[in-house]
C-alpha cells in the first residue's frame, strides 16, 4: 500500500481498524482519480470488472454488511439474477454518483461503529449455506471484513486503473497528495 495508515491514538483498536478500513477506501477513490464515467466504466481485462462497477459494488456491500449488524433489512436487495448489477452502473447512475454514495455509506458505517458499546458485541449472519447455522459474528470481525472487501477490490481498481492510463497507485497518490496542496493555496 502507497499509504502509511495512523491510529487516531495509541491503544484505539476502533479508531485504528476505522482508519484501516478509510485507508483501503481512499485506495479505490484513488483508481478512478481525474476519471471520465466513460474511462471509469471501461474493462480493459478479460474481467468484466470496472472502476466505476467497483466502487458501486464496494460501496452496496458496506451498506449491505452494516444493515446486517444493526439486524436491518438491506436497502438493495439484491438476488442472483441482480447481482451483477452490483458491478455496473445503471441508467442515471455516474461515476460521481456512485462516489457520493459511497461517501454517504462510510460516514453511516463511521458512526455505527463508534457508536457500538463493544466491539465484542455480536450479530447474527445471515442463513446461507457458507455459514454455520445461527453463526454469530463480532463488530471487529464486521470491521476486519469490510477491509478485507474493500482492499481486495481496491487492488483489482489498481490493475484496472494501470491498464486504462498505465498510472499507478504510486502515481495517484502524488497525484492526489498535490491535488491537495493546490487546493490549500
């Protein structure tokens, strides 16, 4: 990772696992850096996979995954037959969009985690045959596995976004780092 991640203070397992999972976000807002929706919706792999299919379906996962802890139905509900449109923009869906409600999920997933009393407290998973029946996870395990998605699909974003440009993370990150600093001014 081209980033170095800091906990907000020493000992804050919740402010560090929080920052992680910013972390690995900020990657996936990274590969589609100065991108048009037309670039952002490009595969340029034999994957169907992209930047703008990424970010949509990172961003419906989170929502979906804190849903599931605060024992909510999921406001997408999607099935077998919608899932892949979990990975493709839609009609009056752009790239921006799908950036702002991404921005929108992290602020809500943000305040849930802070506001559990204990990262030990537990939820139920969903009845799926992947699951043991009536498995129970903690909060830390929800947050660990939102980065886990997130850093998987945000290293998929870097071999897309390398294939469109032939920019890297590396690149990006100065980049943005300099994007930042103009705005300064």
């Amino acid at each position: 990772m081209p980033t170095h991640v800091l906990a907000e203070a020493h000992g804050d397992e919740r402010g560090a696992l929080l920052a992680f999972l910013e972390a690995q976000r900020g990657g996936l807002r990274r590969a589609v850096l100065g991108l048009t929706d037309e670039q952002a919706a490009q595969r340029p792999s034999a994957s169907e996979l992209s930047l703008a299919g990424l970010v949509k379906h990172v961003a419906e996962t989170e929502q979906g995954w804190v849903e599931t802890a605060q024992e909510l139905p999921h406001s997408i509900a999607r099935t077998e037959e919608t899932w892949h449109l979990s990975f493709q923009l839609e009609d009056g869906e752009t790239l921006g969009s799908v950036l702002e409600f991404y921005e929108a999920v992290a602020r809500r997933t943000e305040k849930f985690v802070r506001s559990v009393p204990s990262l030990n407290d537990t939820f139920p998973l969903p009845s799926a045959p992947w699951y043991p029946p009536e498995a129970r996870q903690s909060m830390r395990w929800l947050v660990l596995h939102l980065i886990e998605e997130t850093a998987r699909h945000a290293g998929h974003g870097d071999i897309i976004r390398e294939s469109l440009d032939g920019r890297t993370a590396f690149a990006l990150v100065d980049e943005e780092q300099k994007a930042r600093q103009g705005g300064q001014e």
